[in-house]
C-alpha cells in the first residue's frame, strides 16, 4: 500500500545548490506521497518583526552544509526506487497551502530595473487569509492567493554543486503559476533514485513574475505524490492540467526557450493525435497558447498550453 512520509521543518531536511552527490534525506517507493512545510525562499522562518521587511531567516552558519546552502531553501532530496536514468517521474500535486505571510522584492537587477523606471529597492509585507483565500499587502491592495511551488525539480547528471536559481532539464525553478493542487509535473531523470527536491512557495504571481519575486511564502501544507514512469521518456518537463497540457522551456535566452517549449508542444501533439510533425505544427498555430512563464532568472521561461477541448473531433 502506498505511504505518506512526513517531512519535518528542520535545517536536516533542508539543502541550497542542487547536486547528485547530496545525500537524500529519505527513500520512497514510486506511488507514495510525500507532506512537509517549506521556508520562505530564502531561508525565512519566521515573519518580517515589522510590515515592510524581510521574514527572519536561518543564518548560513546553522544550515546544513555552509558552503553550499546559500540559495533557496529546498526540501530533500528524496530517493525514490526504481527510478534510473532515460525514466520519467510523475509528480502529483495534491495540496498546498499558504503559511501566514509573504514578501514582495524588488530593486535587484539594476539594469532592467532602471529600463522599467524603477529605483532603488522595495518590500511589501502580504498578510493572507486562507478561508477567503486572499492576500492583503501592508500598503493594502488585496489579491487572490493562487499557491504553487516555484521549485520542483531532480539532480541532474552532471557533477557537482549546481546554483538552484534556474530552470533546467531537470526541472528546478519552474516560477510557473499553473503548477497549482489538482495538476501533475513530469520531469525527465537523469540519476538513479531521481533526488527530488521542492521548495520556493509563492502565494500569487502573473505570467512573467514582472517583479524580481511573486509573493514569496512559506507553505504550511505541501502534499505530493512521487510516481516513476519507464514509458514517457521526455527531452524536458511537462504538465498535465485540469483539461490541458503544458510544455515548458528555459534558456539565457527567450527566443531560444520558446523553441524549447513549442518543439515540447509539437511533440506531444504527435504523439496524443497520432499526426505528422507538419500537421501537429499547423494545429499548434491555431490551438496553443505560448507564454512568459518568468523573466528574473538566469534561464528565462516559456511555457505552452494546449487545452483538451481546442480541437472539436
């Protein structure tokens, strides 16, 4: 029978750059759910002392490994058996739900800072209410909460400690806000056992992330189920959502990440529609939606969605 292995929220648990030789904090068998608390993304704790600045974090000095835990703050990796290189694994978003806070920064790459008229630095402080599922900022607009995690991802095969501040074949930092409860994500494996690993909490956030975050936060309940795939080999990752399929691209640069998504797309559709290549490249023109997933970080996003009921046969 599948199982539910809860993760505590403790500096253990906890690792920054992503690497295959980080040693997994626990081992699973493929179909089982995983449910653990995750920190605001850069190792925030506790909330801001005061509206407007940033949550309290866990010093570099107390993580685990010092040297290598200076980005984001993720839980894992975990081992999941029988998943070996050239797999797929199924990860099934069950739930998630906000903590009691989260931020907004700006102000920290300049340059399209300055093209977008701005200057200098900014924090907001979001207060939410989980039962009418609205955030409120301390300069008060209210918005409506729409929680994913912005990063989901397994070790890649190269050696080494790898900054966790991009998206990439493996998965990683994803920022794309249609990976909410109820949808799955597959990523392509690339090491045994797949070290997943999860973390970067957002509250809401546009296609784009136009600001350098979303409303980053922690999340109090995060529920996932770990699945392998031996049939679904993929070149990147993918998404099923609620009546649509998602194909996801990342790159230095946009244009090249949206080649990644749509050459994704294209292959996908052959294969669901059983058409050519040429044929599925027409219909895409007419049924697929391309979009900025993010542009803060250091590989850009682009995702394509194809919804189930476009084509009418």
């Amino acid at each position: 029978m599948p199982q539910t292995h809860n993760i505590s929220a403790e500096v253990a648990n906890l690792h920054g750059k992503i690497s295959r030789d980080i040693e997994p904090i626990l081992t699973i068998e493929p179909g089982d759910s995983i449910s653990a608390k995750t920190l605001c993304y850069r190792w925030g704790f506790a909330p801001p002392l005061t509206p407007g600045t940033l949550p309290q974090i866990i010093p570099l000095s107390e993580r685990k490994d010092p040297e290598h835990d200076g980005d984001m703050a993720l839980d894992g990796p975990i081992f999941v058996k029988g998943a070996k290189p050239g797999m797929t694994l199924e990860v099934g978003i069950d739930d998630l739900q906000v903590g009691s806070y989260g931020i907004v920064s700006t102000g920290f790459y300049p340059e399209r800072n300055r093209r977008l008229g701005m200057e200098g630095t900014a924090i907001t402080t979001w207060e939410f209410d989980r039962e009418k599922g609205i955030a409120t900022s301390n300069t008060g607009f209210a918005v409506k909460l729409n929680p994913f995690l912005g990063w989901m991802g397994v070790a890649p095969a190269e050696p080494g400690f790898h900054g966790n501040h991009v998206g990439r074949r493996t998965g990683g930092n994803l920022d794309c806000k249609e990976l909410v409860t109820g949808t799955k994500l597959y990523l392509p494996i690339e090491v045994e056992g797949a070290l997943f690993s999860f973390g970067d909490g957002h509250a809401c956030q546009g296609d784009g992330e136009i600001c350098d975050t979303a409303i980053e936060c922690p999340m109090d309940v995060c529920r996932l189920t770990l699945d392998v795939k031996d049939d679904m080999p993929l070149e990147y990752p993918i998404a099923r959502l609620p009546g649509a399929w998602l194909t996801l691209g990342f790159h230095e640069d946009l244009t090249e990440a949206m080649f990644i998504a749509t050459n994704g797309m294209l292959d996908l559709m052959t294969a669901k529609l059983g058409v050519s290549r040429k044929e599925a490249y027409m219909l895409a023109s007419q049924v697929v939606d391309l979009r900025i997933t993010q542009i803060v970080n250091p590989t850009y996003g682009v995702h394509a969605i194809w919804r189930d009921d476009s084509i009418l046969r």
